[in-house]
C-alpha cells in the first residue's frame, strides 16, 4: 500500500529593505522670481512754450546733455524790436517823471508859503501820480516781453540722453509742438506684478535685490500700487534702482526673488518620504523593526523637502524614505 505524502507550503513574509532618515525639525522659506519691466522714472517730452521758426538748434538724438543746457532758440527778430522800443519809452518817460517830481517838490514849498493855490498844487500832484503809472504799467510790459523772449529758448529741465529728436532748424513751431524726448537714466523704476499673497510678506528692511542681465542690484521698495489686473488678480510692485554706473534702457527685463512664507521649528523630511494611502498623505516611522504609518498635515513644499506636522511624530523618529511604496502597515522591516 502507497503512502501519501502531503506537502503543505506555509508562506512567511519576507522582510522588507528600506533606507531611512531621521526626523530633524528647521526653517523653511518658500520664494519664488518673478519677471518685471525696467522703466525710466523721469522722462519729458520737451516742448515749445512759444510759436516761431527755430533759428539755432544745440542737439540730436542720443546726445548726453546736462541739466539747464539751451537745446534751442525761436527767432527773436520781432520781440526784440518790441523790447526796444519799450525801453525807449519808459526812458522819456522817467525824463518828464523827474521833471515832475521837480516841480512837484517847487509847488510844495511854495504851497508852504501860501505863494500858489491848492487847485495848481493838486494838478502837479496828479500829473506826477499819472506818470509815476505808466511808468509802472511800461514796466510790467517790458517784464512781459522779456519772459516770452525767454520762453523763446528751450532748455532741459533735468540731465540726461536725448532719446527723441521731433524737430529741425528752420522749422516753424507752434504753442505746445514737441521738440524732444529727454530721458534720465539715472533714475530708474522697476514693476513687477505679483499675487496679493506675496504683498503681504514684503520685507521690511525697504530694500531688495533685483536681477538685471544676470547681474545683481539692489533697489529700493517704492511699495504695491493700488491697482491691481482682474483678470490675473495680480498687483504691481514698484521699486526704484540705487545709483549705479551701469547704463539700462527703458523696457529692459528684470528678475526678482521673492518669499511668500517662512515656516522655524517645523518638521522637515524629503519628499520621497510622504506617500497617499487610503485617501491620505501619510509617512511610515521605523518602530521596532516594524513601519507605522502615520498620517501627516502637508504645510509646504521646496526644492526636495517638505514641511509637515503631526501630533504622532518626534524628533529623531526614523522615516522611511525609500522602499516605502512597496511595504505595508505594520510589516516587518530589516534592520
């Protein structure tokens, strides 16, 4: 009679490898670059305050001038004439204002000795008054003249590069025609339109560091501007350059690094660590030999790190960071 033999096969998990970490706890600060536009903040489009054809012109495109230069001059022919002989008359005019002055002082002291009558006192008087008035009034004339003689040259208001030339001499100009963009490099604005989140971390010390042809700068934080875009839900940042040497122009790119938040004393693991698991994020802890899941409140993300909390975690608990999407709750680990 045979014999049956049974074999019966028991299955025994094997242990499982991993590579763990220690659970530290640290900083975490989340920025991000964001791209803006270089602008410069004083620019004028220079224009005439006079009508007139130019006579001499002092510039061109691209030139440097500095501030107070005559850039150019509108005939002057006619004014002159004008000016000229406004002088000349308030000139015979001063010449019969001190004869009457004379007389008038005469007819004083003979008013004193009752040798003349009031009535040709009062007409001295008021001969003199009359002509002490259109002295003034010749006066204020020839003032006038003079400052639309001065209107008739054009100066810059302010140092810079000559980035637009709209006239030549020769040229008739009117009340108001352009002559010329002038630009001040030196004075240099940056915007850049960030989300409200990141407004509201702004650092307090007023200054940042902004990126231009890859070169660092620092600049000062003029502050968000109170209109923002609908449609991105963004709002603009403006700063404004410090002095520096280096020459830009207008519409150039710039970069900035900006922090969104910063997180002290949170824990800190890599992001191999955290896996989702039964609709949760969660880690698995090395506890005698054994992986307990441990589910986990994500904070934040950078770079390869993630900031996370849980009441069930401690410094210096082993996390396990690789081999955890291959093990289950509770299985045996190799130590």
């Amino acid at each position: 009679m045979k014999k049956l033999i049974l074999t019966i096969l028991i299955y025994i998990p094997l242990m499982a490898a991993v590579v763990t970490e220690p659970l530290t706890k640290g900083e975490l600060s989340l920025t991000q670059r964001f791209n803006g536009t270089l602008q410069f903040n004083q620019q004028s489009r220079l224009a005439a305050q006079s009508e007139g054809v130019i006579t001499k012109l002092y510039f061109d495109e691209g030139d440097y001038v500095k501030a107070g230069t005559l850039l150019l001059q509108i005939d002057t022919q006619i004014l002159d004439a004008q000016i000229h002989s406004t002088q000349a008359s308030i000139k015979e005019l001063e010449f019969s204002l001190q004869k009457a002055q004379l007389d008038f002082k005469r007819y004083e002291a003979l008013l004193a000795k009752q040798s003349v009558s009031k009535q040709q006192y009062d007409e001295f008087y008021f001969q003199k008054m009359k002509l002490e008035q259109q002295h003034a009034a010749l006066q204020a004339s020839l003032k006038a003249q003079l400052i639309q003689k001065e209107k008739k040259s054009v100066y810059a208001p302010f140092g810079g590069y000559i980035s637009q030339r709209l006239v030549a001499r020769g040229e008739w100009l009117k009340e108001g025609s352009e002559i010329a963009l002038l630009i001040n490099p030196k004075q240099v604005d940056l915007t850049f339109h960030l989300p409200a989140s990141y407004l509201n971390h702004l650092p307090t010390s007023k200054k940042l560091e902004v990126i231009i042809n890859q070169k660092p700068y620092n600049a000062k934080l003029i502050g968000p501007l109170l209109s923002g875009d609908e449609k991105t839900r963004t709002f603009p940042l403006r700063l404004r350059l410090l002095p520096t040497k280096d020459l830009f122009f207008d519409g150039m790119q710039a970069h900035i690094d900006l922090q969104k938040a910063a997180y002290t004393n949170t824990f800190l693991v890599s992001r191999d660590a955290l896996l989702k698991k039964f609709g949760k994020e969660i880690i698995f802890v090395l506890k005698d030999n054994r992986a307990k899941m441990v589910p986990v409140t994500v904070i934040d993300y950078i770079e390869d790190k993630v900031a996370l909390s849980s009441p069930e975690l401690s410094v210096g608990d082993r996390i396990i960071t690789k081999g955890n999407e291959r093990i289950r709750p509770n299985q045996e680990i190799r130590p």
